[in-house]
C-alpha cells in the first residue's frame, strides 16, 4: 500500500469513536467479550466507555492518589485492577464503576499488576517486591527484594509468575512464591514478554539490546544494535514471531525452526519517531504498532517476520498503548493528551 500514511485514517483502519479523559491516558483495555474499553489516566481518574459508540458509562476521578500506573483486565470475570502511586491496588466492577476490593500492597508505587489465566491469583510489584493476592484480596505471599525496582511481570501460564529487574528473570510458584527458575545476565532489563508457551523469555535492555532465554535449555542470545532502549516487545499468539521496538523501525524475529540466531529479521518502516507500543491481534498475523509522532500502523506479516504496512492512522500525541478488541475487529489507542480512539478495522 505505496501511499499509506499516517496522517489521516486509511487501509484497514476505518473510523470509529473518540473520547478524552482528565490526564494522559496511561493505560487500559477490552472487557472479555469488548463491551467497553475501560481507561486509567495519570491523574488518577479510571473510566468506561460503551464498545461500539465510545458512550460514557461512567467515570471514577483522582481514585488513585499521584495517578494510576498499570491496569489489567480479569480473564474470565466482568472485572479488572488498578494499580496507582498511592501503593494500592483496587479491584473494579465493570458495570457499575464501583471498587469491591482495596488492597494496600506497600508504601511505595506499583507499577504493574497482572491476574493469572484462571483469574485465580493477582499479581502486583511495589519497589524491589512482587506480591501474590487471592480472589479475596488475600496476601498468599510476598518476595524478598529483589536487586533493583521489578520492571515487569508476567504469567506463565497459571503456575508461575515471571519478574524482571536488574540482572535477572526469576520464575516464582504461584500458590507458594517458592524459587523455581533464575536466569542471570549482567544488565538492566526495562521490559519483558514471553512466548505463549512459557519456554522464550524476552527482554529489553538499558544498553539498547533484546535479550532472550530459552527456559528449557537456559541457552541465552542477544540481539544488539538498536538505537534506544527496546521498552516495547510483544509475540504473536503461535510464539512464532517477536515484535520489538528500540527505533523509528519495528525489528520482527522469526523463531521458526532455529531462528532467530543466524536470521535476517524483518524491518517495518512507517514511522518517523521511536516506537513505544506494540500488540498483536489475538489471530492471524497483524500487528500494531504505535510511536512518538502519534501514528499507528497496522501490520501484516509472514512467518518469517517481513510484512507490509495494511492500515495507517494518527492520533494527537504521543501513543501511550494499543489494545485490540478480543475480536479483533477493533484497534484502541491511548494517547498522552488522554485520548481514547478506536478503529474499525476491516479485511
């Protein structure tokens, strides 16, 4: 598509609604069947809107003292947590925008939370520690510090929590917080991702680098060159392929076979600022990525990583995150003025 752009709409984006909310729109998603897109701001205001008109259904304002730092949506229930700089999590019904569960995990932020697969357990870290809750908001166990600030989180399947901070991946057991992996490498990990199958473990580093462990074997490999730190990753829902930012451009790596040592991988070249977002749709090969310059660029893309630029869209600042509807029939952006777009997004 030669003359795709980013200036207006086009390609498979189609245009759908629009909202604001108070602050910077720093995080959010789709409820499980996308009947709303539920957004936290860094005011520290949560919202709702209605998935199809983008219609108010409610709006919670300054909830989280100091702003709200990461959301996540229950997998199987019409819920989801916040996380804030206030040190608490709060747990949230959808519909009525009402809190049933307020947890004080510490005194410090907590800059990220994450349910288990089954729902069963909440994750959350503050500082140097990661904390592991029940439905009840129960604390089931709590970790030692770790060396620096965790960086990350991230469920492997419903047996294992993943944290990233300096140095080191550990794999905790979810119902104990027993040590079950540790993989070591000298560094500061920003970000992280793992593959569906919980074997690759991908990371991001100060250094401008992606490093990655295969768990089976803790075999580890790194991928240098980029231009900033890689603090966006994502792999596609087969763990065929890694999407990573750290540029201007999209670096995707094939693992098909023996890749990605010794591969060329693919470069997607639309936008004209870093890359701070990327997500893929739940099925088939399509990729979103979002920048700087305020664009978002639907991808299509092989099993070895190359791809062509399908769709192309603006929106007014910075992209903060994209969220695709579970259907994937819809793409929503976040953005630093604190706006909430969404696109239809076609064949």
């Amino acid at each position: 598509m030669p003359d795709l752009n980013v200036d207006a709409p086009g390609g498979v984006l189609r245009p759908g609604w629009s909202a604001s909310v108070g602050d910077y729109a720093i995080a959010g998603g789709w409820t499980l069947r996308g009947e709303a897109l539920v957004v936290g701001d860094a005011a520290g205001g949560v919202y709702a809107f209605e998935g199809k008109s983008g219609a108010a259904i409610w709006a919670q304002r300054g909830v989280h003292e100091g702003g709200v730092l990461a959301l996540a949506i229950h997998p199987n229930r019409p819920a989801f947590a916040t996380a804030g700089q206030d040190g608490r999590v709060l747990v949230w019904n959808v519909a009525e925008g009402r809190v049933s569960l307020a947890v004080d995990v510490g005194s410090d932020w907590v800059e990220n939370v994450a349910w288990s697969p089954d729902g069963r357990w909440l994750a959350a870290s503050c500082s140097r520690q990661v904390h592991a809750y029940g439905a009840d908001g129960v604390r089931v166990w709590r970790s030692d510090d770790h060396p620096s600030t965790v960086s990350a989180i991230a469920w492997s399947g419903t047996e294992e929590l993943a944290t990233a901070c300096y140095g080191r991946v550990t794999f905790f057991d979810a119902s104990t917080g027993n040590l079950r992996q540790k993989l070591e490498w000298i560094g500061s990990l920003v970000s992280m991702v793992l593959s569906p199958d919980g074997d690759i473990v991908a990371c991001g580093s100060q250094d401008n680098s992606v490093h990655f462990w295969r768990r089976s074997t803790e075999q580890d490999s790194m991928m240098s060159g980029y231009p900033a730190k890689p603090s966006a990753l994502a792999f596609d829902d087969t763990g065929t392929l890694l999407a990573t930012g750290g540029g201007e451009a999209v670096t995707v790596w094939s693992f098909r076979g023996s890749g990605p040592e010794g591969t060329r991988p693919g470069v997607l070249e639309q936008h004209v600022e870093t890359v701070t977002t990327l997500a893929f749709a739940r099925r088939g090969m399509r990729l979103a990525s979002g920048a700087r310059d305020g664009g978002v660029v639907v991808w299509s893309l092989g099993r070895d990583g190359q791809g062509d630029a399908i769709g192309a869209a603006p929106v007014a600042d910075v992209v903060g995150a994209l969220h695709w509807r579970p259907d994937g029939r819809a793409l929503a952006a976040l953005d630093a003025q604190g706006g909430a777009t969404v696109w239809r997004v076609g064949d």
